[in-house]
C-alpha cells in the first residue's frame, strides 16, 4: 500500500506530461485544465448556457473540452459554425453512443441515432419526402388549425385563471404529433380512448425522465454500479411498453386499412402510419415492423423537442423581423410580439398612448395591430404628404368583420376598395347628395331642428339636462329628416314604433360597430365569442336591412300618388331617399336597393365628425 501511494502522484505526473505533449503534437483548439478520468465535466454548474458562455469568453470561439471520456467542441463564432455543418457536416454528422440510443433508439438504427451511411441516408430520405416533406405538412396543415384553436379556446375559457402554458404548450404539440402520426388525440377534450391516452401519458412521462444523459454516458466503468444498473432495466422495460403500444396503433390500422374504414385515407390525408404501411406493402422485406416503429419515433423525437425550441423560434422570429425591417426599410418600430404585433401597448385612452410611442420614437412610426400594418404620423408635412402625394396608397381601408356585415361586403363608400366601384359611390355622394346645393337647399331642416333644441332647452332652463344626449339627438333628427324627411327624437314624431325600432337598430350599430381582436387576428373568428359576435352582426344587418327597405318601399309609394306628383312640381325640398330612387329609375340596373341602401348610411356616418 506504501508504494502504491507513493505511485499515485507518480501516474498523475506522467499522465499531465502525456496529456500536455498529445494536446501540442494534435494541434488541437485551447481547452482548460482537465482531469484524469473526468475530464471537464467538474466545470459544469447550472444553468450550462452561462458556464460554456464563461469557457468561451475566456479560451476563445473554439475550446477543446473532454466530458469524461467523450471529446467535445465548443464553438461560439458562427463562421467557425457554418463551416462545421457545411465543408464538415460528415464528420460532425455522428452521434455518440449514448445508453438511451441504445435502449431507447433500437440499437442506434433510427435516423436520430444511426451512424452516418447507407442505412441512414435511406431513412433520411424517407423522412424528408415521404414523412416530413412540405407536401405531406401542408395535407395535414388542418390538424394544426384545429389545435391551434382547441388551445386557444382552451386558454380563453379560463382567462380568469393562472395558466401553466409550458404545459398547455407541451399538451397541444403532442396532440398535434399524435393526430398526424395515428390520427387521436390523448389530452383535453375529444379523447377517444381514455385507457390507451393514459398509457400514451405514462410511456410519455416515463420517456421524458429517462431521456436525460447520466454520467454513465461519459464514465463508462459506471455503468457497472447498481445504480446505472437499475436505469438501464428502466430504459429496457420503457422500450418494451413503447414498442407495446406503437404495435397496437400498427396493427389498429392494418386492420382498418383491410376493411377499408380508415377515415383518413377517404379524405386523401393519410396518418403517418398509413403512408409507412403503403411502404412496407411495396418492401416488405425492408419496411418490417420494427423499422416503421422506429420511423414513428422521428415525430416524436422532433416534435418532444419543440417545447424546448419555442423560445428559439421566438429568438429567430425576432431577429428576422428586425432584419426585414432594415431590408424594407421601414420606419421606427418598437419591440412587437409574435402574431400580437403591437396591440400589447395600446391602452385607453388611445391618443395617449400614440402620443407617448410618438413622443419616444419619432414623427412616423411603423406598427403592427395583429396582421394589419399600421403608420402612425404626427408630422403635419408628412400626413400631407400622405393624403396627396400618396393617397391612393392610403385609400383602401383593412376588412374588418363589421365592414363584412354592416357594409354590404365591402360595398359601401365606407368600406369599399379604391377602384371604379369607388369612384362611382364617391361621385354620386359628392354631387348628388353631400353637395353644397344640397345641403343648401335642405338648410332650413337644420333651422328648424335648432329652433326645436334652444326651445326644449329654454323650457329646461332650471334643470339639468345632458348635452351631449340633447346634441346626440339634434344630429339624428336633422340626418333622418335629410334621408326620410322624419324625426325619432323628442316631439313631433309621427310613428313611435317605427323611432323605437329605429333607436334599438342605432344602439345596437353603436355597440357592435367597434373594432374587436378578430379584426387584427384572423384566426379568433373562429371562436365562440366571435362566433356569437358574427351572428348578432348579421342580424343587425337584416334588422337595418328591412328599416331602411321600409322606408324606400314607403317613399316610392308616395312617388306614385298624385299629390307627390304635385308637389314636385312646387319645387318641394327632396329627401336624400328621393333622390336615389330618382338616380335609380334612369340606371336600374346600377342603382339597386342594395347599392340605395349602402348610399343612406353615407348620410349617415357623415353626420358624425
């Protein structure tokens, strides 16, 4: 025992010198102090993106590390990057030889753990045309949108409730995963099969724990101990319930495909077992079972890892965002979030946030609401610019849902695109019915209505009245008296139940006519909350639809009658109405009650600056 420590230092010393002139005679990147047997692994503490960050400032952007008995490179620089997986993505294409590759990736025969050669070229060429190909995610692109709007769903019906969305996250990938590989769902609603969807979480939970490296992938001599031991008895009886379970799924739609109920293949979207199966029908003696459960792992293994990627994604989103900006040349933006964009600043009042984000960054700013661009100019030269120079480009307004409804499909003035139909509706405002011989020759609507609101208020002079409802008011009689020559407010109104209705059909348009999320996001359109929207949008739209049509119906009536013919002749102050009923009587075929319609709500928006 004497010699034996005496020995010791001995063997280190001879062992560093070794170490040292190896290190010089290789050639290889600078590397910290290593020791016997371990290695590096003494450097590592958590988390391990700040240690290696560490190594990297000090030794450089390439460092020679050695986990236990495992070489490692470490590189920060990302030209020293794209040249390893581009000039040498051979000899970087290998992965170790790890204890769950082995337990876990059929003895290192799936794509994500075979060596580099035949056998893996042949699964990554099945992978990327047959599996993972554009073709094959975009027949499936419908799975995503149900899932995404399962778990969108999911989120705002408990929007009063604190949300694990790692979870929700993780929930909804594998959902996704398991739709496209066999065609169910294992967590949330619509479960099929509660007994199989608790097995698949078991299998799922239990790949996860064991899925970590452990330090008898590095120290192989520890292997041998009790306890690697019992991980690799884990890992095999996991194997055995993964291969179980990915079995029954396999000979589940063999059994389908064989009586021809498989819902999928109907519908031209084949699951990924089903196309893997075509496969084994063409080479059976290639595509046996084993290989089509280890083709089925590749979903998995890519798709239990977009968890861990979502802040990549986003970090990528970001940098390409910022670097279209430059490209396009865009105005001053602040920072946006994916798919939200901007809307994560607005508060109200709104002007005051806009001056805050002019104030800070400039006189035009670019932001995001959602998918719709947005310019924000507090510059008077420049929205001069804007609205001469370049109006056309700022004609068109964004279709909103209510523009959809309440604008007769982006038909109205308000809301249709710039173009002929444009122009047309333009014209016939500007010189048939906003004109100044028009408005000057129903000015005495406007007196009268003047008259009728000093008096009411003369007669209220020791109470206190609302203004804003009296001036609210005066606007809508005077409108109303343009169009349809009649009065919904306050006294002489000829027909109550018609101003009742006339007002629920005006609060109504007031209490849905703003703008709503599903206006900037697509996407929550399809949503029970804008679902509900919609439908009280479109029967509004028949609600006002049938008033407005009354009143035309009414006003050609009277045009038939002897006394209207009369009193036409006495030079009587037409109503808007009138008007284009006469415009339509010259061109029907243009000037539909539709298109009379869409021109009565001109004169309505109008009226309110």
């Amino acid at each position: 025992m004497a010699s034996l420590f005496f020995y010791i230092p001995v063997v280190l010393a001879v062992y560093l010198f070794t170490k040292h002139l190896l290190h010089k005679l290789q050639n290889l990147p600078p590397t910290p102090f290593s020791l016997p047997i371990f290695g590096h692994l003494y450097l590592f503490k958590r988390p391990l993106h700040r240690t290696l960050s560490k190594i990297s400032h000090r030794y450089g952007p390439i460092v020679f590390l050695r986990f236990g008995s495992r070489p490692v490179i470490l590189v920060s620089s990302l030209s020293v990057a794209e040249e390893c997986f581009s000039k040498n993505d051979i000899i970087f294409a290998n992965r170790p030889r790890l204890l769950i590759g082995k337990c876990l990736g059929y003895n290192f025969t799936t794509v994500a753990w075979s060596p580099y050669g035949d056998h893996w070229r042949n699964l990554r060429r099945i992978s990327s045309l047959e599996l993972l190909s554009a073709h094959r995610i975009q027949t499936l692109s419908s799975l995503h949108l149900e899932e995404v709007k399962s778990l969108i769903c999911g989120l705002l019906n408990r929007q009063d409730d604190i949300v694990d969305m790692r979870t929700a996250f993780s929930e909804f990938t594998l959902n996704l995963m398991m739709r496209m590989i066999s065609g169910k769902r294992y967590y949330g609603d619509n479960v099929s099969d509660l007994e199989e969807a608790k097995r698949f979480r078991h299998i799922q939970k239990e790949t996860f724990r064991l899925s970590a490296s452990t330090l008898g992938d590095y120290l192989q001599f520890m292997r041998w101990f009790g306890n690697f031991k019992r991980w690799e008895k884990s890992m095999m009886e996991l194997q055995r319930e993964r291969d179980g379970f990915m079995q029954s799924l396999i000979e589940e739609h063999k059994n389908q495909m064989k009586s021809g109920t498989c819902s999928t293949s109907k519908e031209g979207k084949k699951t990924l077992i089903e196309v893997l199966l075509k496969l084994q029908e063409t080479e059976p003696e290639y595509y046996k079972d084993e290989l089509v459960r280890g083709l089925m792992l590749e979903s998995p293994t890519t798709m239990d890892l977009l968890v861990f990627y979502i802040p990549i994604v986003l970090a990528v989103y970001i940098i390409t965002r910022y670097l279209l900006n430059r490209t396009q040349n865009l105005p001053p933006s602040p920072f946006s979030l994916p798919f939200f964009g901007h809307l994560y600043l607005l508060k109200t009042p709104l002007y005051q946030t806009l001056s805050k984000v002019s104030n800070r960054y400039g006189p035009v700013v670019f932001l995001r609401f959602g998918s719709h661009p947005v310019l924000v100019v507090s510059s008077p030269s420049t929205a001069e610019e804007c609205f001469s120079e370049n109006d056309i480009v700022f004609a068109n307004r964004p279709h909103g849902i209510v523009g959809e409804y309440l604008g007769y499909n982006f038909t109205s003035i308000t809301w249709a695109s710039y173009g002929h139909h444009w122009r047309n509706q333009r014209r016939i405002a500007s010189l048939e019915l906003l004109s100044t011989h028009r408005l000057q020759a129903l000015s005495n609507i406007r007196l009268e209505e003047v008259k009728l609101m000093i008096s009411r208020l003369f007669n209220k002079q020791g109470e206190i009245v609302d203004m804003r409802t009296t001036f609210f008011e005066l606007t809508l009689n005077i409108m109303m008296r343009m169009i349809a020559g009649k009065r919904y407010y306050g006294e002489n109104v000829e027909d109550l139940e018609e101003a009742n209705r006339f007002r629920e059909i005006l609060e109504e348009t007031f209490r849905l006519g703003t703008s709503t999320l599903a206006d900037f996001m697509p996407i929550m359109r399809r949503f029970g909350r804008y679902k509900k929207l919609e439908k009280r949008l479109m029967k509004l739209r028949r609600d006002r639809d049938e008033f407005m049509q009354s009143l035309i119906e009414e006003e050609k009536r009277k045009m038939k009658t002897t006394d209207y013919c009369y009193s036409s002749s006495q030079d009587r102050k037409k109503t808007m109405i009138e008007v284009l009923l006469k415009l339509q009587e010259m061109e029907p075929e243009y000037y539909k009650d539709d298109i009379v319609k869409g021109l009565m709500l001109v004169r309505f928006i109008f009226s309110f600056p």
